[in-house]
C-alpha cells in the first residue's frame, strides 16, 4: 500500500505530479491534430472528487502554496479505463473451453449463475471482481449481474462503498434457459423498476435495463424493458447483439418479421441514446446506420470473440457507417479484465480486416471516446477540469521488458503502443476514483485514504 502522501486526501486539494494524458477529440492520422493533450512534466489538481486544473508543472508549481504534491514522475496519468460490456457473475468461468457461444453458456455460464441466489455469494464474487477490474485500471464498467435482483444489489453495494461509477442491472431472461434462472416479464420489469428506483442515482451508481439477448426473452419481456426504457430515459440498456451466425439465426427463427436481429431491439424501443450492444460483429450496413442515427453504442469484446470464435469486428464499416464504438473485456468469455490487453487484441482483429488502429486511437476508446458513446463526455474518461477524478498511473518500466522497449521510444505513441502490446495490470500502478486511491500495485487495494 502507498504510504499516505502517495495516496493523497481526496477531501483536500491535492496535486499529482506526472505526465499526463488525454484526448479533446478523436485522434486521426495526424498524432499532431489537436486531438491530444499530453503534458510531458505536468500537475493534475484535485479537490473534492473532481478534477479543478491541470498543467505544466513549470508554470503551476509557484502557486502550489503548501499543497500536497503526489510524487509519480516517470509515470503517465491517464483517464481511468472504461470496460462497456462485462458479466461479473463470470468471473469464476473465466478461461473455461468450449467450442462455441450456445455450448458455453449451458456447460458453464449458466450452472455459474445459478450460485448467486445466494446473496453472500455474490457479495463475495463483488468484491473480488471490483478489485481485479481496479486492478487492471479499469474504474467504471457496464456490468452484467444475474437474474436474481439479490446478485445486483449485491454489486452495487459494494461499488457505492468504494465510490467508483458503475452501471448494472439485472439480467432479464424469461425464456430458453434453465428454468432456474427464469423470470417472467412482469417479474423481470417489477424487479427491474424497484432496482432503479434503488440504486440509479444512488452516489455514483447508475442502472442498466439487461436483457441478456433477444433469444431469452419473449416478445412481451422486451415490451416491458422497452416501456421501462421510455418510463426512465437516463438509465442505461445493455443487450448482445449479432455475436455469432448460429445466434443469429436464432434470433431471427423467434421473432419474424423483423429486418435484422438489431431491428428486434430496435422495434420494442430498445435502440437510443444510453443503449449499449456487445459484439456487433454480424451487422449490415443499414444495422450500422441505425446504430449511429440512434446514438447507441456497439461495444467491441475482442478477446471474447476471437476466444469463441465468433468472427471479427469490422471497424473499417463501422467507421464508415459512423457506428459508435467502444471496447470491451467481456468476462468470462473473454480472456482478461486487462483494458490494455483488450485494446492489443482489437488492434490484432482490426489488422485481419486491414485496419490500423494507433495507440492514440485505442487509448480513446478505452476512455474519451466511451465516455462520450455512452453520453458520460465530460464526467468520465477525461482530465479536463470539472471531471470527476477517476485517473490510472501508468509505469512504462513495470515489467523488464516493457522498460526496455520504452527507453528506446521516440514519440508518445510508441509508447503507448508499447504499453498496450506488452502491458497487463502489472503495468497499472495505481488507480484513483473520484480522488480517492483504490489500488496501488505494490500493495493491497487501498479504500478510503
């Protein structure tokens, strides 16, 4: 654990010497377009929670006056990591084999998720979960829980201790399952509304309508997700969409008539701002289309697809079609809870259709630009002043290797490069929510210095 003069006193105004970075705008070709504000010896003031000036530490150190300065040079402060789709009652299951989405979910998600109608449990599983996603410097997720409300109580309890922003709900799933983790629709959207009326706005928490995937719901379920989502218009929808192509035809088996598996969605009210669809893999051009004129956000799990072999995210169309686009771990058909590692594996998938994506770019969307997918810009994923304090330490020497290729770096985005190719949470050495230090690489996690 830090020492307190590390961990810096989030009700006083703290500085953090280090450099720092973060995006104004997405980056483009050109590294050198505005698109990126980088300080290079720079101060990063915090009071209250939040985020009231930043700069060269030449030009602020003067009028410092006595205030506390955490000491992280040789290090890079960066907006804390954004993970857009996540399934915490996985955690367990991580790396099971399986030969594809259907069989994986009966072999093991679903035995898995029947463990969380007991409430310690899932308390339990909570806790260690937020330790690994902060861990990994990953400080708000949207996370998927159970279908019991029990597992999402459970979630937000925990998270609404540590302060950190977080969106969850309750899985809703009322057909074409284990009759042990079936609800109905009434009880499904009951549960749902008591949740939000619970936990949506409660300190830093934020709930998310969960329908799992179209194939587990019926018609009238979707219905009253899709009322509840017109009733509540600020909180969040979180569904998978177009994983795979036997998903896929699945879907489009149960309910004809509908254009595409996104149009099922999109037809009970589902598709707007605040909506969040994993995967997207399987989607036309006018899907796509749809996407960005709705404002809803695909979420990229590439790990997870190429895990399961699902197929691979085209970001040449959806940058054409103007689809937002975030990334995301997907645990526990994904492979790790590492965002680093996750933007690796999406720079890997791009490059199998063709497409480059710079670090710069990565580094966006695993901040700025979720952030701004998910209508949080300004709030979240940035270190621009009035942004809530949620901030990572990043060490480009965490690992012999890592600190060997850096010191040999001739521009920040080799650098950055180099932390998303060889990084891993080793390279996360600290992790701070609304200014508070939550976890410190060298020691156990740190709540409420």
């Amino acid at each position: 654990m830090l020492p307190t003069d590390q961990a810096g006193r989030p009700d006083e105004k703290t500085a953090y010497r280090a450099q720092l970075l973060y995006f104004a705008a997405p980056p483009g070709p050109d590294v050198d377009d505005g698109s990126t504000v980088y300080v290079p010896d720079g101060l990063l003031i915090v009071e209250h929670g939040r985020i009231v000036q930043l700069g060269d530490y030449a030009a602020l150190s003067p009028g410092l006056e006595g205030l506390p300065v955490v000491d992280w040079r040789g290090k890079l402060i960066v907006p804390g990591f954004i993970d857009t789709h996540v399934h915490y009652p996985q955690t367990d299951i991580i790396a099971s084999p399986a030969p594809g989405l259907l069989s994986w979910l009966d072999t093991y998600t679903f035995p898995a998720e029947r463990r969380f109608e007991d409430p310690a449990y899932a308390a339990d599983v909570a806790r260690f979960f937020l330790d690994e996603l902060l861990r990994s410097g990953t400080t708000t997720a949207l996370v998927y829980c159970t279908v019991h409300p029990g597992s999402a109580d459970a979630f937000f309890a925990e998270s609404h201790a540590r302060n950190v922003r977080m969106v969850a709900g309750k899985v809703l799933m009322d057909r074409n399952c284990p009759g042990y983790l079936q609800d109905t629709a009434e009880s499904g959207a009951r549960d749902s509304e008591a949740l939000i009326q619970r936990w949506h706005g409660q300190g830093r928490q934020m709930y998310g309508l969960t329908p799992r995937f179209a194939p587990t719901s019926t018609p009238a379920q979707l219905a009253l997700c899709g009322e509840l989502a017109q009733r509540y218009p600020d909180v969040f929808i979180q569904s998978h969409v177009a994983e795979n192509t036997q998903e896929v035809a699945w879907a489009m088996a149960l309910f004809p008539g509908h254009r595409s598996y996104l149009d099922i969605y999109d037809q009970f009210g589902l598709l707007r701002p605040r909506a969040v669809y994993g995967h997207c893999i399987w989607l036309d051009e006018h899907d796509r289309r749809r996407m960005g004129e709705a404002g809803a956000l695909a979420a990229h799990c590439p790990t997870s697809n190429l895990f399961l072999g699902s197929g691979l995210f085209d970001f040449a169309a959806a940058e054409a079609s103007r689809m937002p686009v975030a990334l995301a771990s997907d645990v526990g058909g994904g492979t790790s809870l590492s965002m680093l590692q996750t933007m690796a594996a999406a720079h890997n998938v791009a490059r199998m259709n063709g497409h480059h994506l710079s670090g710069h770019s990565l580094f966006y969307l695993a901040t700025e630009g979720a952030a701004r997918g998910l209508d949080l810009g300004g709030r979240i994923g940035t270190l621009a002043p009035g942004a809530e304090a949620d901030f990572i330490v990043l060490d480009p020497q965490a690992t012999p290797l890592l600190a060997r290729r850096t010191a040999r770096a001739e521009s920040l985005e080799e650098v950055l490069f180099a932390l998303i190719m060889l990084g891993d949470d080793r390279a996360v050495a600290a992790a701070y929510s609304a200014g508070r230090l939550l976890h410190a690489r060298d020691g156990s996690p740190a709540r409420g210095q």
